[in-house]
C-alpha cells in the first residue's frame, strides 16, 4: 500500500481478526474519527507518512509480522508516534515490557468501547501536540540561521510559511504567486537555503528582463557555432543550476514559443544545449513566480496550460502587505536595524505618529517599498523619509474599528520595546511599565516572539 494513503486516516488498525478490525473501524467512525482496519502488518508496506497525525492500534499475536515488531520498525522511523497494543490476558507481562520500548499504552482484550476511545482519545492529543511542537521548533531554528528570513505573524505569513515547511525538503517544484515587491525571491532562497540543496548553487533568472532573442541560449546553453556569434561552448542556466535550485522569475513572460520547450525539460528532467544532440541528466528543483494570474493567461492564450499544471505542484501564496498589516511594524524595525548597521547611523525610535502612518499607508510597492522607506529613515530621518514617501495621505484606515486601531498601537509599541531592548524581557517590562504575566498575554495574544528581536 501507498505510505500518503495512511493521510487520509486518523487510526491505523492492524489485526489479523477482521471482525476485530470491523467493530473498531465503526466505533471510531460513530465518534468521527476516520479509521482503516488492516488484517496483515505488511500492508503499512513503505511504512508511515512524515508526520502522519495518527496513531497506530495493533494486536500483539500477529502471524509473520507480530505487534511487537510493527512497533519496532514504526518507531525507528518516527519515535513519537503513539502505538496502542491488543493484548490477551496471557500477554500483559510481554505489554508492560513494551511500554518500556516504546508503546503508547496497552489494552486487554476484551476490551471496553468507552476504555478503547478514551485512550484513543489521549493519544490523538498528544499526537498533535508532538507535530505543534516539531514545526514551532523547525520556524526558530529556520528564523536563527544565517540566511533569508521570513518575517511576520498575520494568518497568510503563517499559513505560507506552513506551504514551505511542508515541502522544504522534497524535490517537487514550486510556483510562487505574489505582487511586485512582495519578495517572491526571497521565499525563493528561503526554500533552497533550507533544503537538502542549500551547498549547491541557486540560479536565478528574469524572464521578462531577457530579451527573446537570447533567452533559449540563456537557459539550456549552446554549442560552439550554435548560431551567429556563438563562438564558444555556454554553459545554460539549467546545466549551472544542476543539483541546486533554478528561479524563474517572471515566467507569465516566457515567450510561447519556449514554454514548450520549457515543459519539456521539466517533464524530462534533461537539458540539450543549442546545436548538441547530448542530452545532459538534470537533478534540479524549479521554482518558477509570478505577479499575475497563470490561469486568466491560459484562457486567452497567452500561456501554455499544460506548463502551469507541471509548475504548480506546489503553489505559495504571498499576502499583499496591506493584508498583513500587524507585521508592518516589525518588518519596518527589521529593515531599520539593519540599515542602521551597514550606514553606522543610531536608530531613531519611531513616534506613535509615524507608525499610524505606517499601518494606514496601502503599499503598493509591497515590502520592497517598506524597506527603501525605512533605509531613508535611517539616513534622512523620520520628517524627511514620510515627507517624501508618504506624504500627508497616510491616515488611520477609516475601516478599522476603535479597537482595532488600539491593538494595532499596542502590538507596535510592544514590537518597538522588544526591539529596542533586544528581546530581553526584563527590560521591555520596565520600559512599558507591565507585569511580567501581562507582558507575556499581550505577546502570547499578539503571536509575539523574544527570539525575534534578539539581534
């Protein structure tokens, strides 16, 4: 059996008592649990999916593959996965021994419905808990690395972040939708900088700065004498990017004359230069962008249809900044800092006025425009950075509500204190004057992380 099938299920039963495996299947399915019953261990076949959220019940006195063995082999792939065994009264000896090894808990047969669903229960729980756990420690240790980081806490940057984490280190290719300045690279080299790739090379590439002419050669290379001026052999984006990672940025303007060429080599995974007839094998992850609707292109033929279903496997979506507008001000104290170090210049605190402007401001120059703003902040000064950035028409967005407009200003002024106090918390208590137990609601509320601000 296919290990993604187990995706579908949130218990796994294996017992070689069909009758057993029925009555379990339906008692879990009237509880609204989904369940698959299993009559020979074997069938898990390539075992387990990468952080299955389920758990296992299996009867110890199996023939071939017994209980005990299963449990074995399932923990050795995943040591936190929760085994419940089917034990008859004779086993209870060999159960506790298994507790030992591993088992989440033993139930003798027969066996209570109520007993059965409240261990069940448990074991789901803290299933969950352990996956949570796993993916806040895989985001600080990808936040604390050198390297490309993705910043923020609204909804749409956790929900992407969760998109990237989920397939950081598998081959499949990525397509990334954002507007112009979202920073559609950046989650390109957050991909590859996290990923079994990260010591090869990441090759990035514009589509619509390259004009049509040269493009093909610049991708797949060409032979000495290809063509007029081809006087040496080239090595091609693809061929360069082997074993790493390959952007295509812009792609909704690959002339179509090239998209077929392009399915074809991502179909293929094999690259030809210009005037050779060698095919060159490809070990290489595309991640292809865009700042437009792939599918509106298809309708009227601007794009071929068949190239966005090879591209869009994965698809992430960036938020518009005006959507994530509770990260404005962390972004901005990032951007800031870091502009302070490369011009030596001290920071300024940002005044209450300032950062209503920044949170009402519609951005349509996304994160790119935030970061120029803040560098001229830094050098200018606060007056003369919104004077020419924004002007006098940044004003509270007249859609948010009084209390909206509260918590924005609180989260702001706790974000600036974490900031200007390098995520210690002592000190960012006594700046804003809060209790310890306060202090940690506002930021457990706000999704706020000390980590984050420690320089």
């Amino acid at each position: 059996m296919q290990n993604q099938v187990f995706n579908q299920y949130d218990i796994l039963i294996v017992d070689d008592e069909p009758l057993i495996g029925s009555a379990l299947v339906q008692l879990f399915e009237l509880e609204s649990y989904r369940a698959l019953a299993l009559t020979d261990a074997k069938q898990i076949g390539l075992g387990l999916p990468d952080n299955w959220p389920g758990i296992v019940i299996s009867d110890v006195n199996m023939p071939d593959i017994d209980g005990l063995s299963l449990m074995r082999t399932l923990l050795a792939q995943d040591k936190d996965i929760p085994i419940i065994l089917l034990t008859g009264h004779g086993d209870i000896a060999m159960a506790v021994q298994a507790l030992k090894q591993g088992a989440y808990d033993f139930i003798e047969k027969p066996f209570n419905n109520e007993h059965m669903l409240d261990i069940a229960k448990r074991a789901l729980e803290k299933r969950a808990l352990t996956l949570e756990n796993r993916s806040l420690k895989r985001e600080l240790e990808s936040q604390s690395t050198p390297g490309p980081r993705i910043l923020g806490h609204s909804p749409g940057i956790k929900q992407m972040r969760h998109i990237i984490h989920q397939v950081i280190d598998m081959p499949a290719d990525v397509l990334i939708e954002g507007e112009t300045g979202t920073g559609k690279e950046l989650v390109a080299r957050y991909l590859h900088d996290h990923s079994p790739r990260a010591e090869a090379n990441f090759v990035a590439i514009n589509c619509g700065a390259i004009p049509e002419t040269i493009i093909e050669s610049e991708l797949f290379g060409a032979e000495s004498g290809a063509f007029t001026g081809a006087d040496k052999t080239r090595i091609g984006k693809f061929e360069y990017a082997n074993g790493g990672t390959l952007f295509l940025d812009e792609i909704e303007s690959t002339p179509l004359s090239l998209q077929v060429k392009l399915l074809r080599v991502l179909e293929d995974r094999k690259v030809e230069r210009l005037g050779s007839n060698k095919s060159i094998d490809l070990d290489i992850r595309i991640i292809a962008a865009t700042k437009v609707d792939l599918k509106s292109l298809c309708d009227t033929g601007e794009f071929r249809q068949d190239l966005l279903y090879r591209l869009n496997l994965v698809t992430v979506p960036i938020p518009a900044l005006r959507e994530r507008r509770e990260d404005i001000g962390l972004l901005f104290l990032h951007f800031a800092r870091v502009a302070s170090a490369r011009y030596h210049k001290a920071l300024i605190p940002l005044t209450a006025e300032y950062t209503a402007q920044l949170v009402s401001h519609d951005w349509p120059g996304n994160v790119r425009e935030l970061r120029n703003l803040a560098e001229r902040y830094v050098l200018l000064g606060p007056e003369a950075a919104f004077a020419t950035s924004l002007g006098q028409s940044s004003q509270l967005n007249a859609n948010m509500s009084l209390q909206q407009r509260v918590e924005f200003f609180e989260r702001l002024l706790i974000e600036e204190a974490l900031s200007n106090n390098k995520g210690s918390i002592k000190l960012t208590m006594e700046q804003l004057e809060l209790p310890r137990k306060t202090l940690y609601d506002k930021m457990q509320k706000f999704g706020l992380n000390r980590k984050t601000f420690i320089n």
